[in-house]
C-alpha cells in the first residue's frame, strides 16, 4: 500500500469498532512517520492537570502559581516524558521539531519555564508518552481499516473540547460517524 508522503503532519481517526481500548476513541496527531517508524500523540485524552511550579525547574518569583495545564496522554510509549506540541508561531527552541507549518514539538525544558511565566506559543498541548509503530506497523493497521486518515486542523488539535475531538474530526470527512463501517466489502 502506497501512503501518500507519509503521515507528518496528519491526523488518524480511530475508526468506531477499535480493537484496542487504549486507543478506541482516538484522534491522533502524527509527528513523525518514516518507512522504519512512526511516532504520534493522542490529542483527545486528558491523563490529569499540572501546576505550573511542576513542570518548572526554576524557583523564581514569576512562577504563576495558580496556573493548572491539562495534561494529554499520548499513548503507552514512554510514560515518563512529557512533550509540548504547539503552534508553530515563532515559539522555537533548541530541540524544537517542526512538524509542519501548523504544528511544532519540544521537550526543553526553556519551553516549560516559558509556559510557567504564562508566555511561549500561542497554542500548546502538554502530552505526556506517546504512540508509536514499528516500520509497516501503522500501514497494515490503516489498510485493515483501523483508521482513518485526514490533514490536521490546529482548529480542533488546540481549540475544540477535548471530549467532541473525535466526532470532529469525523465529521471534518464530511462523514456521520454512526454511518461508518469498518470492515469492506468486495463487489
């Protein structure tokens, strides 16, 4: 199966009738995808919330205190590191990824100093793990019709409600998720 330019930069929908519970559900932002692997974030499942002062290592006073991030969990790969996905407005540091001209990553910690002082990118997700495929992993998965396949919207990446996130992006197909059928049919 031939997948147009990989899938940097787009988003899988998890078709209605998931396999998986870990990601029945999901929408799923993809940073990265070469021939021997693929890496994404789930963008619609909140793990928790995080007090500025946690994700900071500076003591100074310009802590915002008060400030809560909601906390994404982006799959079962690496439940230990967090990373930032933001607008890509400019707000770039030294390990920032860009994914496309939507769609940035960063793991410094600069970038949670900015967001503790409430600066930084306009528009940000804290993402902690990720999901990731082996090489042809997510291709068998998607010919097998566990996904769907659509551009990413920052639109509903970093302003839609969490929990409409998947209706959504169904519905940014132009299809009723009640209408969807996973398995096909040959004529």
């Amino acid at each position: 199966m031939q997948i147009e330019r990989y899938l940097s930069g787009k988003m899988l929908i998890a078709m209605p009738d998931m396999a998986d519970p870990r990601f029945r559900k999901s929408v799923i932002l993809m940073l990265d995808h070469t021939e021997k692997e693929a890496m994404g974030v789930v963008v619609n499942k909140v793990a928790g919330s995080v007090c500025a002062t946690q994700i900071s290592d500076s003591s100074e006073d310009s802590i915002d205190d008060a400030l809560i991030l909601p906390l994404h969990d982006g799959g079962p790969v690496d439940p230990e590191r967090i990373l930032v996905i933001h607008s890509g407005d400019g707000s770039e540091y030294p390990s920032t990824k860009v994914i496309n001209k939507d769609f940035c990553m960063t793991l410094t910690p600069d970038i949670f100093e900015d967001l503790s002082r409430g600066s930084g990118p306009q528009e940000c997700l804290l993402v902690l793990s990720y999901s990731g495929w082996a090489g042809g992993q997510l291709e068998s998965e998607i010919a097998s019709n566990a996904w769907l396949v659509c551009d990413a919207n920052p639109k509903l990446v970093f302003r839609t409600e969490t929990h409409l996130k998947w209706e959504a992006a169904i519905r940014s197909l132009g299809v009723s998720p009640e209408m969807l059928a996973s398995s096909g049919g040959s004529a």
